[in-house]
C-alpha cells in the first residue's frame, strides 16, 4: 500500500479538532506582531537591527521545532485517526465497475516475459482481484478466435478470486485473436451497471492490420460516446519471439516458425483517442487506482456508524509524550523541568497501569464467573472489554446461556478478525468450531456443517469436529425428509377438503400438529432444544411457503466456503460452457481454429 492510498482509507473521529494545528502559527505571528509594535513605540524602525540582542537565554529553534512537533502530534491522537477495520458489504453499493480483458491467444505464450506474457497477464490480475476495494466490482472476460465471458462484475472478493485462480488452467475452445468482439461485450457488459466504468485489456497487440482497424474504429466510437476510463496493458518484447500452442508445440505457418512481437507504435498511436497506455513493467509502482484513475470512495457519517475501526490515536499520542518527556529532561532547568518530567511521568503513567490492572482484575473475575456457571455475570463483565480473548469469552457465556444469535454474533467477530494473524490460529480455530456449534443449535445445519469442516481445515481437532459434522448432516437430511413428508401431507390434505368441500387447511396447523404421512418412530429432532424446535419451524415455513412471496430485500450475513469447488473444476466447466456457447462438441482435446483467421 502506498501513502496515496493510505491517507485516502484514513478517516477521523473528531476532524474539527485538527484545526488546532494552526494554533502554534497564529501565535506566533501575533507575538512577533506584539513586540515589534512594542518596540516601535520606544525606537525608530531603522534603528531596531542595532537595538535587537539576540539572548542566550532564549529557546534554540532546534526546541521551538520539537514543541510543535508535539503539539501537531496530540492534535492528530485528538483528532482520532482510524481505519476500517471491516464494513458490511450489502451496506455500501459498489460505486465503481472494472472489467478485464484477457488476451488467451497463441501469442500470449511467448516468453519474452516472466515465464510467458499469458502467466504474467494472470499473476498481475490475480494480484489486482487481491487488493480488490469493497466499492469496486471486477469482471473478466477472455479472449482468442472469440470472446467469452469468464465473471460478470462483483464485488464479492472470494468469488472474485476463485475465478481468477481459475485462468491458470482455463483454454478457449478456438484459436484466433478477436479483441474488438471482446470490447464490445465488454461495452454491453458495463453499460448495465450505473456506476463510475473502467476497461483494462491485457493484450500484446499482436493481431492483424484488419483487426487493428476495427478496435480503433470501436474505441473512437465508445470514447464519443460513454464515459468508459479504457487502459491498455502491453505485454511481451520489442524483438520478435517464437511463440508455442497449448500443447507446448512450435507454431509454423509455410514450414517456418511464427514469430511474435509486442506492438508498442499502435499502442502509442491509441493515446491520440484518450486511450490510456502503459506497458507491464511500468505497472509495478503504480497502485490501480492510480493505473486506471480509480476514484477513492469514503464513507458518510451515516455509513462511518456502521463501520468497525481500526484506532491509532495512540502511536502519535505516545510519540508526543516521549518527546515532550524528552524535551523537559534535557532543559537547562535541570531541577524544576525534571522534578516536571517525573510528575507528567506518573500523571501518564499511572492511570495506564491502574486501568491495565483493572481490566485484568475484570477479566479474572469473568473467568472466574464463567468457571463457576454465572453465565450472565460472565457476559457482563466479557461485554466491557473490546479485544478477542473478551469477545470469545463473551462469545461461551452465550452459548452457556443458550443465547445462540449472541453466540454467533461474538464467534463471528473472533473468527474474522483473527484472520491472517499467526499468533491467533488457536483462537480462531476455536471461534469457528464454537460458530458452528452455535448455528447447529438454531437448527441451520447446513451452514453448520460448512463451518466444521473450516475448523477442521484450520487444525481443530478432527475426530471431534466430524463427529458433530456427521451428526449435523443426518439432521439436514432429516429435516429435508420432514419437509418432504409436511409437503405431500398438506397437499393431500388440501384435495381432501376441496373433495369434501371443507375450508382449506392452514399450513401452520399442519406444521404444529406432528401428524404426517410418514412419521419416524425414532425422531431424532426430539431431543433438540426449544430454540432448534423455533428454528425448525420456521425453516419449514420458509421452505413451504410461496417464493413469490418471500422478502426479496432480506440479506443474512452467512460464513461461505471459499474453497469448496478447486479452480481447475470451475476452469473445465468454463469450457464446457463456451464450446455450448458455439455449438461445439464436448470432445474437442484441442481449440478449434476459425477458417479465414490465423490461429495466433
């Protein structure tokens, strides 16, 4: 991260305060101010050079730049300077859209890049999707002989980087280079999107004369008439090349190789159109909201409330007091300025160490609550502490308290922000196979079982995180059969009343009767909770009710798999799906060249 995007994710939680850094200016230049009209009034001006003494006695401008050091360093602690921690999604719309556009041509596997330019182009996408902004959707299309759709615009980043993996393994089913068919379905793709639209095409720049004139024929045409930002990234050498097929294989046209080379002058000549060009080496200094003019999105107050932060108000806080402790221990003053230092010492000091040990003394007796089964004492004492180990702890009191909806609320929170942090593995281990417990208990096994196998993943004890996984698979599967029976009983029951001429029955009645057309003598759910009971019931509602009439605007936080289908899987579907796309047969081994265009 650069300092340009790092100020521009800083936000502040009293930003009026920050007009005090001007303070120390004004009063200088009102002191300055003061003594010259003092002295005007006992000297004439020309003779003030000659009655000015410069006094040893004053402060050395060495310290004068230290003391407003200080004081720009409290003002910032004050001001509260933070950064998101984490936003939900579904609260802040995307404001910006960037498709990418993927040369897979022939051309693209020459090595004049590092190992090859198509390897090169998939590392700086995938490096892009990485650091992908939450107001930003990414899309991805490909292209050779035709273009393809690989993602639709998203800002959902897991799926966004599944797709990406995707690439390393992912063949087009035919040979050519058709770039202008890929910015035109990049056109019609953005144009349904009514946000800020950007197009990064990857590419060599090696197609054919014809071709060249159709894509600028095209960009003219876009640039006159939307506001899509388009980007350019060349890939490859100025000197020609031998380039390979998918199958490794030199290509040669009349018995003799096919050599490659990177198009620098019509790239160039794309700029004259408000194109913007760069090539791949000059990309790696630039951030891309720099390489593509990227806007950066802040939050409003309203959204700042739902954010969770990230404070640094510390680090400059206790750079002031070091330095102002610093500044009153080397004085002249020796007795009086470090009699000072010792008292603004303690002043500081003390109510750090007396809240340090009060905290702990809190969190001792919330231990000691919650090994004595005070779960409510424990969740109130937990609950005055921010940091993991408290939430986690807060997290068990409500899951002893049978308080599952808090439980998920305090093991999600763990679960994600001890993410990616070595020392926390443990922690979040815990947290997720504690998640999970708790979703089993409000009766949402599916996602249950997701999160069981996580926690296995992150090194939780397998035998006893699939042993509660199996146990909530056969309740799913239970409860499918439940619907299934619920089902077919209240359809009959309703043939049965119009048979007769009866009212038609309700659905809830049928739902709390626990007379179905096919009734397990051992039901397992028996022994669930009242909670899961609730939950059951209203699961079997949801999924008998008309769809039609369900909440279209209702959006639930849930804990996704990210790896539950590998990317080689996605990539062989991709290209199954594109050879439907044109027709072809599923048992093509090798892409398809198209009669009237070269294969590269």
């Amino acid at each position: 991260m650069n300092i340009e995007s790092l100020f521009n994710q800083l936000y502040w939680h009293q930003p009026a305060f920050l007009w005090l850094l001007v303070l120390p200016f004004l009063i200088y230049l009102w002191q300055t101010n003061s003594q010259q009209r003092k002295w005007l009034k006992i000297a004439d001006a020309k003779l003030l050079p000659w009655l000015k003494v410069n006094s040893k006695s004053q402060t050395s401008p060495f310290s004068l730049v230290i003391l407003v050091l200080i004081w720009v360093l409290m003002v910032i602690a004050l001001a509260g300077p933070r950064s998101i921690l984490q936003y939900p999604k579904q609260k802040l719309p995307p404001t910006d859209s960037l498709l990418i556009i993927l040369d897979l041509s022939a051309s693209m596997n020459a090595e004049d890049e590092t190992p090859n330019r198509k390897q090169r182009a998939i590392s700086f996408i995938q490096n892009t999707i990485n650091n992908q902004p939450e107001h930003l959707n990414i899309g991805l299309i490909a292209y050779a002989g035709h273009s393809f759709s690989v993602l639709l615009p998203t800002n959902d980043n897991h799926l966004a980087k599944h797709f990406g993996s995707s690439l390393n393994s992912l063949i087009l089913p035919t040979l050519g280079n058709n770039l202008s068919s890929a910015i035109e379905l990049a056109i019609k793709q953005l144009d349904q999107y009514q946000t800020n639209q950007h197009l990064l095409i990857l590419t060599d720049g090696d197609i054919t004369q014809t071709e060249q004139q159709k894509v600028v024929s095209l960009l003219k045409q876009t640039t006159n008439n939307s506001d899509i930002n388009i980007t350019f990234i060349g890939l490859g050498a100025t000197q020609a090349v031998k380039i390979t097929n998918s199958s490794n294989e030199q290509i040669l046209e009349n018995g003799r190789p096919v050599l490659s080379k990177l198009h620098q002058p019509w790239f160039l000549s794309l700029q004259q159109t408000q194109i913007k060009y760069r090539h791949m080496n000059d990309t790696k200094q630039q951030s891309l909201q720099q390489l593509i003019g990227l806007q950066y999105s802040t939050l409003s107050k309203n959204q700042q409330a739902l954010a969770e932060w990230n404070e640094w108000f510390n680090y400059p806080l206790f750079i002031a007091l070091f330095l102002l402790l610093s500044q009153l221990w080397l004085s002249n003053s020796k007795k009086i300025t470090k009699a000072s230092a010792h008292l603004l010492f303690t002043v500081f000091t003390l109510p750090y160490l007396f809240s340090n040990s009060v905290e702990a003394s809190n969190l001792e007796q919330a231990r000691q609550a919650l090994n004595n089964g005070q779960y409510q004492q424990a969740k109130e004492l937990f609950s005055q502490h921010d940091h993991l180990e408290s939430i986690f702890g807060k997290g068990i009191a409500c899951y002893r308290l049978a308080e599952f909806k808090c439980a998920v609320s305090a093991f999600s929170k763990v679960a994600w922000q001890s993410r990616n942090q070595s020392g926390l593995k443990k922690l979040q281990k815990n947290a997720v196979f504690n998640l999970a417990n708790s979703y089993f208990y409000l009766a949402e096994y599916e996602q249950a079982t997701v999160l069981y196998q996580d926690a296995i993943n992150l090194g939780f004890d397998e035998k006893t995180a699939t042993k509660n996984m199996q146990f909530s698979l056969s309740l799913h599967a239970a409860l499918k059969r439940q619907i299934k029976d619920i089902k077919k009983t209240y359809q009959r029951a309703k043939w049965r009343a119009a048979m007769l001429g009866e009212q038609q029955p309700n659905l809830s009645d049928i739902i709390g009767s626990n007379r179905y057309i096919r009734q397990p003598t051992n039901n397992k759910t028996n022994s669930a909770t009242f909670q899961q009971r609730q939950a059951i019931a209203l699961i079997i509602s949801n999924a008998l009710a008309d769809k039609n009439k369900q909440n279209q605007n209702t959006v639930t936080t849930r804990w996704v798999k990210t790896e539950q289908v590998p990317a080689q899987t996605t990539s062989t579907m991709l290209k199954r799906l594109f050879e439907l796309e044109l027709s072809l047969p599923a048992s093509l081994k090798q892409p398809q060249s198209i009669k009237g265009q070269r294969e590269w």
